[in-house]
C-alpha cells in the first residue's frame, strides 16, 4: 500500500525531518527557489500548524529585524501566538519579498503560483498573485522535498520537525516543548515530535 494514498477514513501519521544533513540538503536544494525556501524553513522555525503558515501575510514580516516577532492568531485554537524571526527565517523571508511584485500588506507571503503574472523590477524576476497556497499542495511540496528520506511526510512534518530538532539536536527541555505545542503532558509531546522507545533506550546506555 503506498503510504501517501491510504484507506478512505484512515489515520496519516507523519514524520519529522531528524537528521540535520537532511535538512541541509532540502535547503541547498531550494536554494534557487525562493518561495519553497521561504516557506522549509519558516515551517520548521516557527512550531506553526500548516493553516497557520499558510496565512502569514506581507504586512505581518516586512520591515522586521533579527528577533523581532510578528502575531498570528492560530485558526485551530484562536490563541494569539508571539513568532520571533531567527536569523535564518528572516533571510529567506526577505529573500522572498524582493521578489514579489509591488507587495501589499494583505497578500499572501507565500503565494500560490497558479495564476502568477511576471515582469521586471530593478532587473529581478517579480511575481504576483492573488491565489492562496492549498494545504493539499503544501502536502505534496514536503512529500517531494523529503524524497529519498525514510518515513512519511507532509505538511504538519515541518512543525514536527521544530520539535524534534529543538529536542534532540539542540537539547531544548520537555516542559519547554510542551508549553510550545500546548500539550498536556510530556508524554504526549515525546510521541507527537517522534521521539521513540529506542531513543529512550539509547539514554540509557550513556554511561556516567
């Protein structure tokens, strides 16, 4: 059975992105791609649900420095959340909006290329559009992106990936994650970021 078209009414549970070199590559391999760029590492810098990054509009991140927030109000929870722009984050964001054609504070930042129209400014390639990226397309752009990785992946695997990342590569603590994904226990988080009993085994056979 292929994993990305299940039974009808049947559970997809993806994955996180857990190695770095993986990350590394799917970057060096947008890199030519602004928008896709953009949007790999908002995703997994930013803890947001895929509706949620769906809808970060120009007006929310142009003109921000390094660390400086925007807000978004979750759609799923109606919470207000505080995003902090990483250094990173902020360099592809701003990679991004060179080359959208005269942005509004209202449109999209990350733009559905249906129904695009290009011209030139200043020598660059512009675009414009006012379709908004489907979570459908956001699903298969992470399917291809992750090709040639172990798992199953799609949209929600770039807010995964923040966690796992946060944890496992950079030690981030439980109740921090959990704080984040609003979890009510640790437990809950350890299985929702991926990480799994034979993690939990290694541990132990760090010897002090």
């Amino acid at each position: 059975m292929n994993a990305n078209h299940p039974e009808k009414d049947s559970i997809i549970t993806v994955d996180p992105i857990r190695e770095l070199t993986d990350i590394a590559r799917i970057k060096k391999n947008l890199s030519g791609h602004p928008r896709n760029l953009a949007l790999f590492v908002t995703g997994i810098n930013s803890n947001l649900r895929g509706s949620d990054l769906l809808s970060i509009t120009v007006g929310m991140v142009i003109g921000l420095k390094v660390g400086e927030s925007f807000q978004i109000r979750e759609q799923k929870t109606g919470k207000v959340r505080q995003i902090p722009l990483s250094k990173a984050v902020h360099a592809t964001i701003n990679a991004l909006l060179v080359t959208l054609k005269e942005p509004q504070d209202t449109d999209l930042l990350f733009q559905s290329r249906k129904g695009s129209s290009k011209g030139k400014r200043k020598g660059e390639s512009v675009e414009r559009s006012n379709h908004s990226m489907t979570i459908q397309s956001l699903n298969r752009l992470v399917n291809e992106w992750c090709h040639g990785i172990k798992g199953n992946f799609g949209a929600h695997t770039l807010r995964k990936t923040f966690g796992y990342v946060q944890r496992v590569h950079f030690g981030v603590g439980l109740p921090e994650l959990m704080k984040a994904f609003n979890h009510s226990s640790q437990a809950q988080t350890l299985k929702y970021i991926g990480v799994s009993d034979e993690t939990i085994h290694d541990i132990f056979m760090n010897e002090i």
